[in-house]
C-alpha cells in the first residue's frame, strides 16, 4: 500500500504542514510525492493566493486534510485503495468565501522529490521529451533548460485533458513514478493537465478548470497563444472535485498498473456502442472501399474521396486524392482485404479490384531493388511523404511486402499463383537483407537509387521482422528469419525505454500509436517463430505502451456539434500521436496479434481493449447514402478530440482508403474470434 507522512514545516518557514507520499516499501527513502498545498487559486487578472494544510488527521484507510486561504476553504479526503495497484482516491470539498463573485482557476499539484532528471507521459500527447531538436515536425517539446515557447519548446506544459487517451499526467525521476489523474470535467469544465521540470523540481500537477501554457498547440507549426479558462464563484459556493494519486518505483513501465487500473474504473462508467457487427461491416466497407476508392482505368486505390461528391466534381476532384501508397494510407493491405473477402463472397468484381492493385504494386520496385512509396497521377511513382522527396520509408515498404506475402499465401492456398507478386516481394526482402546494419536495425530512410540507409535512427524499420518471417515461410529461406532475430534484438531497446517512434512518413522521428502497433506485430510473430519468453514479454510491453493512445472514456463533445449529435462513443478509439491529435482507427491494422497476444499470455486485458477499438469503430461507417453526410460504405480518418486542426466533435469529411480497408480487414481476422469479442451483445 502506498504510504503517507505529515512533515512539520521548518521553524521560520511559511505556516502549514505538507504531505509525502510514498510507493509501497519506499517510505525510508529520499524519492517520494510532495504535496505542499491544498489548493492553489488564481484570480483572473493574476492574483494568487495558496490553501496552506492547517491539519491532519488520520481516518480508516487514508486521512483528512483542511486548510483555508483569504477566499477559499477546503478540505481533502484521501482514501487508499489496493485494487491492481495501490493509489489514493481523493475528493476536494471547497468552498468560496470571498464577499463578492469572482472568476478564479484552481489547482492541486504534487512535487517528486529525490535526484534525477524528469520524463513524462501524458498518454496520447506527451511521451518523454516529446520531440527531438532535429525532429522535422513542430509540436510541444520539453526541454529542461526551458526554451522559446514560441517554438513550442518549454521546461513546463499545461495542456486540456481531452487531448489525453487517459486523463493522467505522469512523471518519473531517478527513483520514482508519480502521477495525478481526473476525469475529463469537472463541475467547473474541462479539466487539465500540467508538469514542470527545471533545476527547481520537478511538479506535476491538475488544472480545474484547463489551462493551456505557455502556448496552445492547434496542429499548426505556430501555436496559438495562451488559453487559460476560469470559473466564476459565487459567495458561499462550495463545489467538490475528484482525482486520484498514484505513486510507484520509477520502472520506466510503472504506468501500466494504474493505466489498467483506471481503464477498469472508467470501463463501469462510460459504455460501448457499435452500430452493427463485424460481417455487415465487412459487407459495407467492402462496397465503399470497391465503389468510391478503386480506379480500374489506374489500377489503384484512391487515397481519398470526399463525402460531398457534387463539390468534388466542382472542384476537379481535388476531393478525391489520386494518389496511391503502396502501404500505410492505401494499397496492399487493403487491397488484400477486398481480394480475399471477394474470394470468399463469390464477388468477381471484389477479386479482380484487389488483384489489379496488386499487381501495380508489384511494377513499382524502385532503383534500390524496394517498393516505390507511392503512386501519383501525373506523376507515376514516387517517394512519399518523407522529409527529402529521394528518401523512401522504412515501414511503408514494410508493411507493403508483408501484405504482399500475405495476399501471396492466401492466393496459393486457392491454387492461384502471381509470380510478379512473389518477384517483388523477394526484391523487397533482399533488400532489406542487404542494408541492414550488423547490430540488426534496417534504419528508417533509404535512397531511392542506391537504396543507401540516409536515417538510422527511430523503429521505422521494425515492420521489417514481420515481413522477413513471413516472407521465410513463403519463400523457405533461413536468412530472412536469422535477420528478422537480430533485428528483434535490436529494437529490444525502444520497447523497454518505453519510446517507440519513427513509423509514419509524414511525422519524423514522433512517437506514434503505429510505432506501438508495429512493435507488437512484430514481437508477437518472433515469439511464434522460435516459442522464446523474451519477445512474448516484448509483445506485452509494447502492446501496454500502445494502450497509452488507447481512449478509456467517452468524450463530452458540445451539444451540438456532429458527434455529439450522434452519440459517438470514444472509447476504444486511439490518438494518432502527440504531433497528430485526432481519433483514428489504425489499431485495426494489429487485431490478430492483439487477440492470439491475448490467448497466448491469458491477460484478458489485451482482449478487452482489443474489442474497445473493435467495437469504436463499428461506429461511423456510412450504413446508406446520406448517412453522417456520407455515402455507402465510407469511413472517415478523423474524428476531433479537442481543438486540434479542428473544433472539438467535427470529424473529416473525407472517406479514406486505409480507414475503410482496416475496418475490411480486422472484421474478417476478428471473425475467429466472435464468441470472445461478443460484439453482437451491445447490438
């Protein structure tokens, strides 16, 4: 159980005791949560005042602590609970005892005390430092020495709670994790979230109601300025506001036990509801993705196409971007997806679509011997979204030569061959045979011509071991399986630092839901290969870390905003990343290994918010014309969590080839699974 002591304040120093709070076994040690204060209250127009702890006195289970300021009294009662993880359970009574009404912001804050450097995690937006100085990307940044705010970087950072998947705000030091979480609002709005860590400490702490500093991030590369919100008391109000406490060692994994923790408490709170199970989804996008998305005159999958199809044709089609990844955001996995359901449907058109895109896929080898990124009318083939146009990514061509091989070894099993497939598939695997580093990491950028590795760092290459052992299957060659090992052993060291990054193109060197996704598509096909402990372990790792983009709750969108209107339910939904703030659904892209991680390990854990992501997005595909504003079968990218690119409760109105692909996709690997998933009972 976590432990709690009442420090006296020094002879002298300001009146009032604090609080210390330590992880279970730690209470002898220097690392520990400080709480200094009650309640911290500033008046608009800059006022401060602080709620000092005038007393202390222990109750069954936990303790109560009361203080008053010159406008405020309040009084804390914090319960201990033991349930997965030990925390504190708090609820804040306060009360506001100014003559006269006045507009305040409040907040409660923790310090963690004992040496070392702080790193964070604000799941969803805020991993570690966040951002790399050379990082190609503009988005909040920690920096310790502080920094120009105007280029989002700071050694302090408030932000609004529904930018988080989990509403928490972790730190950890040399010898301990400490966190603070709430809900998404509170009875005076929208909460928020806060750290600051420089050479004075390091604090953590809960805004009611939000405050954004130094700057707010709107997607852009220029934030927006400051946005501190207040609520405005009336004399005599009193009003109470919740939050939990958690302390632990400072294991950098520390965070999953109160993540689960919290999950089970949210999951009590905040219900699913799809609207239609896996086999008409299957049918739905299937159709959307065949009717609005393929262009047989091209042979290729449409990136995007526009819910409004009369302004698209007004505006040449710009709607509808005739580009076609070969992995990633269109081409192989969906195309995959349609020839196997068209397969499996008697759906000629379905079969002939998804091999036609296949087999364009296949013509695209670059120079270097890889895939060419993408395919761009007027242009032909290209690089990509990459920070230099002659770079081509690592998991772009990745996942499309794993999806080849898949789409390869469902078609031999139907007695259908595709040489060129198999031709483009081997060109692919060699090539990353050939460029990777003795130490086992593929890097993350190559040179179209000379296929010469330009960016060693990140995990972008760590799709890489999935298509090498499939591909060692396929093609019955040891070295793709002996270089998918060391390759495993190299990215070792991204999952246990807990900061997996480098997997889209269009994000340099960011940690990303993706880079979560691919890391367990690839430790759990190493422990398939070879049965060993470690990458079975790695694949638990990597798929808790990814549970950090995971949404456990049901967002409040305005009233009258589109999904609010609609009753979405977010939870289950994933953040894209800290750089990308908005809710997609490309966990699908993971369902199978997350359900046989699931039976391998018994932690049913995995399959409940395996099912969530399932289940979230079994909403918001267009059951008819004129559904949402969309027509049959289309699926957007983004759904708005908070005021990033968009209002919050807009979404996109732009149907997506990988959106409607991935719902194709994990319908059909997630059918073997139906009596666990249990879809059909929230129907």
């Amino acid at each position: 159980m976590m432990e709690w002591r009442t420090i006296a304040r020094a002879e002298g120093a300001k009146e009032g005791a604090e609080l210390r709070l330590f992880p279970e076994g730690g209470a002898s040690g220097s690392y520990a949560l400080r709480v200094s204060s009650l309640l911290a209250a500033e008046k608009e127009g800059g006022a401060r005042e602080t709620v000092a702890i005038d007393g202390v006195e222990g109750m069954p289970g936990g303790f109560r602590a009361k203080g008053a300021s010159a406008s405020f009294g309040a009084e804390q009662e914090w319960r201990f609970v033991r349930d997965g993880c030990a925390y504190a359970e708090v609820t804040m009574r306060i009360a506001y005892t100014g003559g006269e009404p006045a507009a305040y912001s409040l907040r409660f804050a923790a310090e963690l005390t004992g040496p070392g450097r702080p790193y964070w995690m604000i799941p969803g937006a805020f991993y570690k430092e966040n951002r790399f100085e050379h990082n190609a990307r503009q988005y909040p940044r920690y920096d310790y020495r502080g920094g120009d705010a105007q280029r989002m970087v700071s050694d302090y950072w408030s932000f609004r709670a529904d930018r988080a998947a989990l509403p928490a705000v972790f730190a950890w030091n040399d010898g301990i994790c400490g966190a603070i979480a709430v809900d998404e609002t509170s009875p005076l709005g929208l909460n928020g979230l806060g750290f600051r860590g420089n050479e004075s400490g390091t604090t953590i702490w809960v805004d009611f109601p939000y405050r954004e500093e130094p700057v707010t991030f709107v997607g852009e590369p220029v934030p927006a300025p400051a946005d501190v919100k207040v609520y405005r008391f009336a004399p005599g109000e009193t009003v109470s506001i919740r939050f939990r406490v958690y302390a632990a060692h400072g294991d950098p994994h520390a965070y999953d036990p109160f993540v689960r923790q919290l999950y089970k408490l949210h999951c009590a709170e905040h219900e699913l509801r799809p609207w239609m199970g896996l086999e008409e989804a299957a049918e739905l996008t299937a159709h959307g993705l065949y009717t609005w998305h393929y262009r047989p005159e091209e042979a290729l999958l449409y990136e995007t196409a526009a819910f409004d199809r009369e302004l698209n044709n007004n505006v040449r089609q710009l709607g509808d971007r005739s580009h076609m990844h070969v992995g990633w955001v269109s081409g192989a996995p969906y195309a995959g997806a349609l020839l196997r359901y068209g397969r499996e449907r008697g759906r000629g058109d379905y079969v002939q679509a998804g091999t036609a895109v296949l087999d364009k896929i296949a013509s695209g080898i670059a120079p270097c011997g890889a895939f060419w990124a993408s395919w761009i009318q007027g242009k032909g083939w290209t690089c990509g979204w990459n920070p230099k146009p002659t770079w081509l990514q690592a998991r772009t061509l990745a996942e499309a030569t794993l999806f080849m091989i898949r789409a390869l070894a469902d078609e031999r099993k139907r007695g259908c061959d595709h040489p060129d497939w198999e031709r483009a598939a081997l060109s692919n695997l060699r090539f990353a045979v050939k460029v990777q580093r003795e130490d086992g990491c593929f890097g993350s950028y190559y040179h179209c011509e000379t296929g010469e590795v330009e960016e060693w760092d990140g995990a972008g290459g760590i799709l890489w071991i999935a298509a090498l052992l499939e591909g060692a299957v396929c093609f019955g060659e040891a070295a793709f399986r002996e270089a998918a090992v060391r390759a495993g052993r190299y990215y070792t060291k991204f999952v246990r630092d807990e900061w997996i990054y480098g997997a889209p193109e269009d994000v340099h060197l960011t940690p990303t839901s993706e880079d979560g996704y691919n890391a367990v598509v690839a430790y759990v096909l190493l422990y398939e290969a070879d049965g060993r402990d470690e990458w079975l372990r790695l694949a638990r790792s990597a798929a808790d870390w990814t549970m950090t983009f995971r949404w456990t709750y049901n967002l409040q969108f305005p009233r009258h905003s589109l999904l609010a209107q609609y009753d979405f339910r977010s939870r289950g939904a994933d953040q894209a990343s800290p750089s990308n703030q908005h809710l997609h659904n490309y966990g699908l892209f993971c369902v199978p290994e997350m359900l046989r991680l699931w039976t391998y390990t018994g932690d049913d854990y995995y399959l409940d918010r395996t099912r969530d992501h399932i289940a979230c997005f079994l909403q918001f595909i267009a059951r008819e014309d004129g559904d949402f504003n969309a027509y049959k079968g289309m699926v957007t990218e983004r759904f708005y969590n908070t005021n990033c690119f968009q209002p919050k409760g807009m979404m996109l109105t732009l149907s997506h080839a990988w959106c409607v692909g991935l719902v194709l996709y994990a319908a059909q690997e997630a059918a073997a699974y139906a009596d666990a998933l249990k879809i059909d009972e929230w129907l």
